[in-house]
C-alpha cells in the first residue's frame, strides 16, 4: 500500500499487467481512486446520520425518504450543466471547489446539532445543498477516468476498480456512521464530524492529479464560438438517441433509479420499527450491502471485457427486483442482512456494469455530456423515493418496498423485449483503441 502511494512509483508489466488490479499501475489513477473513495464514504455516511437524524426529530418514515429525495434534486436538475462544464473546464478544479463546498455544509450541519439549534428545514436544505455539490462532482469524476489512465486497454478494468469504491464506502461509511451514532445517542453530530472528517484526504489526494482540461469540441471547431450549455446537452441527447443500444441502456438505469435504488432510503425504518436492531443494526445493513458491493466489484475487475460486463449488468438489473421483494416480506434480521448482501452485489453488477458500456463506446468528445445524461437519469431517484415514502406511510414499509419490486422486475423485463439491441448488439470499442 504504502508503494501504491509512492507518486514515483510505477509497477511494471510484470507485477500488474494480468492482475485484476492492473489500472493502478497508473499513477494518477491511483490518486483518483483514493480521492473518490474517501468522497464516497462520506457520503454513504452521510445517507445514513442524515435519515437517523430525520427519523429521531420526525418519526416519520415519509419525510426520512423525503430528505434524502431532497438531497438528489439538484442530481435531476444540474448533471446536463455539470456534463457540459466536464467537457469544457478543468475537470480537477471542479473536483475540489465542490469537495470544499461540500465541507462547508456539513461544518454548518455539525454546528446546528452541537449548538442544539437545529429544526427538520436545516436538514433539508443543507442536504439540498450537498446534492448540488454531488451532482456537479460526478459526470466530472466519471469522464476523469479515461484521462488518467494513457494504456486505453486498461481503461474498463479501470472503470471497474472506479466502480469498487462505491462498494468500499458502503462498508466502511455504513459501519463508522453506526459507531458514531452510537457514541451519544442524544448528539447525533458525532456522525456528521466522521463525515466532514474523510472530506480532508480526498482533498489532499486530488492535490497532485494532472489531468488536462478537456477540449469538447470537435477538431477544427476550437477557433469557432463554443455552443451554448442548452445545445451541447441536445447534442448529447441526439448522440444517445442515435443508438438503440444506449437508449435502452439508459431506460434500465431510469427503472433502476427509481424502482430499485430507493429501498435504500428506508433501511432507518427497517432497522428500527420492522427488525428492530437500532443505530448498530443500521450500520450493519450498510455494511453489508457494502460487502455484496466489494464482491460485485472484483467479479467486474476479474470479468472486465466489455462483452462480459454487457451479461452482468443485464443480471443485476434482472434479479434486483425478486430480491427487493424478498427483503421486504423479510422480519429475520439474519436473513435480511444476506438479502442486502444480494441487493449490494446486484447493484455494483448494473452500476459498474452500465457505466463502463457508456465508457467504452462514446467518444472523448462527448462523454462529459453523455454522463451528464447518465447522471439526469439517477435524479430520477428522487422521484422513487418520495413516491416510496407516500406508500410507505400509506400502507407501511414493508408493502411500499414489495411493490417496488415487483414493478422494477416487470419493467426491466419489459425495456430488455422492447430495445433488443442492449441483449444483443455488437460493441463498438473503436473508442478505446
């Protein structure tokens, strides 16, 4: 670890070549890597002291999945502009101006609790305000990945090792938020301190990157007026509806945001009123899902050929919903932590899965806009959620979540007879080389 660390170390061929983790023979890749890392376990951390925090001041399962809707507006809202500002400004200055806001919101937040000043709106908006650094932060973080990475044959293990760090921070964030929650079950800004805390070494790894600002236009164009915000996004509309292949790639990830993603929100429920396992239980459902993640990830790494990936993506989007049905009939505890398990494999599969197939066949040119599509779509999630949390007070969590999953099983069976081409179609990888 400490060599991989080490910015002047660069193994060679025989160290990394064939190893699942051979991206990291890229230096600055492996700074990304970190720095994402810690960003992402915080917010996982954040996820779960966040909907903790609403659930003890509200009891109300409804606005618990409310607030963490709130937080992924700005996610339907900013990704077009943020994918047209990736392709245009330097991605690694939006990288830190968004991480240092977000450290800034969260100070406030901590603040707010420790002063016991605070009331249900401050959640809210400071969460809304989160949501905007993280969705002007990951269409930029996404389109990185190939600039860091000069080998293009490494370029999907790469975005499969990218992928694993969702796995890591749903591990690690899951399980430090339960210990912090549980230092004083009266302050719950213990939990928002751990948050705010891994903030710093993410700053510090993105200190030392060198990636080059991105030039969007084509060539030849660069002496031209650059389009507006408005039509580079229509281009990346025009670009995806072009192909059946990423039209139907992109339905999936709008049933997977909205009828499979959302279960997440109402895990604070789960753990306290249906099995009954507190702040620890909590976390340990994090964490678990996070542990089916990680497993998730290695099985991209190992299997990281874009035709490979195209078959686990379509299985994890193809068995979430019969698994989300049966964590909701789920009053065991035991039985519930290996459904989430399940339900955290399943979701690195389709994540990792379907963003690496928009890596490898859109252009450079265009990627900062086709994420900031592929972002818009994870928006989504917020409807999902609030129209989780209306079931969920209406009949109860357990009901909300079941239909949930049946809806996102029938769907995606739907999108996969109606654009074919996801199953069926040839790749075309010229882009990577």
């Amino acid at each position: 670890m400490d060599q991989l660390l080490d910015p002047k170390f660069e193994p060679g061929p025989s160290l990394l070549e064939r190893s699942p983790f051979r991206a990291f023979a890229h230096r600055d890749f492996r700074f990304l890597w970190l720095a994402s890392l810690c960003s992402v376990t915080s917010f996982f951390m954040v996820i779960l002291v966040r909907g903790w925090l609403v659930l003890e001041l509200t009891d109300s399962a409804f606005l618990v999945t409310t607030t963490q809707a709130v937080s992924m507006l700005p996610t339907l809202l900013l990704p077009p502009v943020a994918g047209v500002l990736a392709d245009r400004v330097s991605r690694k200055s939006i990288l830190i101006v968004n991480e240092l806001a977000n450290l800034g919101f969260l100070a406030l937040l901590i603040v707010l609790l420790f002063t016991d000043i605070i009331q249900v709106w401050h959640v809210f908006v400071i969460g809304f305000l989160n949501g905007i650094t993280f969705a002007l932060m990951m269409p930029a973080r996404a389109a990185t990945v190939p600039d860091v990475v000069p080998v293009t044959r490494d370029i999907p293990n790469a975005m499969a090792l990218w992928g694993s760090i969702f796995s890591y921070g749903q591990i690690v964030g899951p399980a430090v938020a339960g210990y912090l929650l549980g230092i004083d079950p009266n302050q719950l800004g213990w939990g928002f301190i751990g948050c705010a805390a891994i903030l710093l070494p993410s700053l510090l790894f993105l200190l030392p990157l060198n990636v080059s600002t991105p030039n969007a236009l084509e060539s030849g164009d660069h002496l031209s007026k650059p389009p507006s915000v408005v039509e580079s996004f229509l281009d990346g509309l025009r670009y995806i509806r072009s192909s059946r292949f990423l039209m139907g790639l992109m339905y999936l990830s709008v049933i997977f945001s909205v009828f499979c993603m959302p279960y997440q929100s109402l895990l604070p429920v789960f753990a306290r009123d249906v099995l009954v396992a507190g702040t620890s239980g909590l976390g340990m459902l994090g964490a678990s899902a996070g542990i089916g993640s990680i497993l998730g990830s290695f099985v991209m790494a190992v299997y990281s050929a874009p035709q490979q990936m195209r078959g686990w993506t379509l299985w994890g989007t193809v068995l979430f919903g019969p698994l989300t049905v049966l964590f909701a009939v789920s009053t065991v505890f035991s039985i519930s932590l290996g459904l989430v398990f399940g339900l955290g494999f399943l979701t690195q599969l389709f994540m990792t899965g379907s963003m690496t197939l928009v890596q490898v066949t859109v252009p450079s040119s265009v990627r900062g806009r086709i994420f900031g599509v592929r972002y818009l779509v994870m928006g989504f999630g917020s409807i999902g959620m609030i129209i989780l949390g209306l079931a969920a007070q209406l009949w109860g969590p357990e009901p909300a979540v079941l239909v949930m999953g049946v809806v996102a099983l029938t769907s995606t069976l739907g999108i996969l007879v109606r654009f074919s081409e996801v199953r069926s179609q040839k790749l075309d990888l010229s882009h990577i080389g």
